[in-house]
C-alpha cells in the first residue's frame, strides 16, 4: 500500500516543521535560563501559585466588613469573632457536609484582614482597654 507522493510531501514538512518548533523551544528556555540568572534569583522567591492574591477588599466582602478608602480597619477581635462564626457555619454538621472550599476562603480572608489589621497598628479592644486605664493611674 503505497502512500505516494503527497504522503511523502506531509511527511517532509511534519518533519520540518518539527524540527524549527523543537529548536524555538530551546532557545525559548535557554533564553528564560539566562533571564533567571540575571534576575539574581529573585523569580525563585515569588510564590509558586498561578493565582493572584486575594485582594483587601475581597477579604473584607468575605468577612462582611465594609470596603472601600474610608472604611475603618476593623479590630483583631471583629476579625477573629467573624472568621470563627463562618468557619463554624461551613463546617461539617449532622446532615451537612460542609464546605472546605468556603472554609479555605474564610480562612485566607483572616489572614488577608490580619495583615492589614497588624500593617495598619490597629489596636485590639483589649488593649485599648488597657492602655486607656494605665492612663488614668
């Protein structure tokens, strides 16, 4: 069963351009090679996530807090009171399977909403009380 002239021609060009596309791609990656090392390493310390990072104000939607440039910067208490209240809803419960993906995203959103809290100096109400009293003595 001969595939004649036109099956050689396709034959040819698959393996031409086989060949062009493998040499781009090794150029391709000698070239991120030497941009790795020019960088000094630095493309080693970003995260090795795809995924952006939650945003301040998806945090604070999360967590039911207001967003927006003039919204306080809730307390570490509001924080954690709100995050153990969702986490505790979405748990798994008697006929409810919970959800870990709701859970997770709570989750990040307290650690998101701690940084700005700890970025910010928010004062706890704890220590607000505290302070406040050591100033009256």
């Amino acid at each position: 069963m001969a595939i004649g002239p036109l099956g050689r021609i396709v034959a040819q060009f698959i393996f031409v351009a086989g060949s062009a596309l493998g040499r781009a791609v090794v150029q391709a990656y000698k070239d991120a090679a030497k941009q790795g090392i020019a960088a000094g390493g630095a493309a080693r310390s970003q995260p090795l996530s795809l995924r952006p990072r939650m945003s301040n104000d998806e945090a604070r939607k999360i967590l039911g807090f207001p967003c927006g440039n003039g919204s306080k910067t809730p307390s570490r208490e509001e924080i954690l009171a709100r995050f153990d209240r969702l986490f505790q809803i979405n748990a798994p419960s008697g006929n409810f399977a919970g959800s870990p993906y709701l859970q997770k995203r709570v989750a990040v959103a307290r650690s998101i909403m701690l940084e700005e809290c700890n970025q910010k100096g928010v004062v706890s109400n704890a220590e607000a009380k505290t302070s406040s009293t050591d100033q009256k003595d």
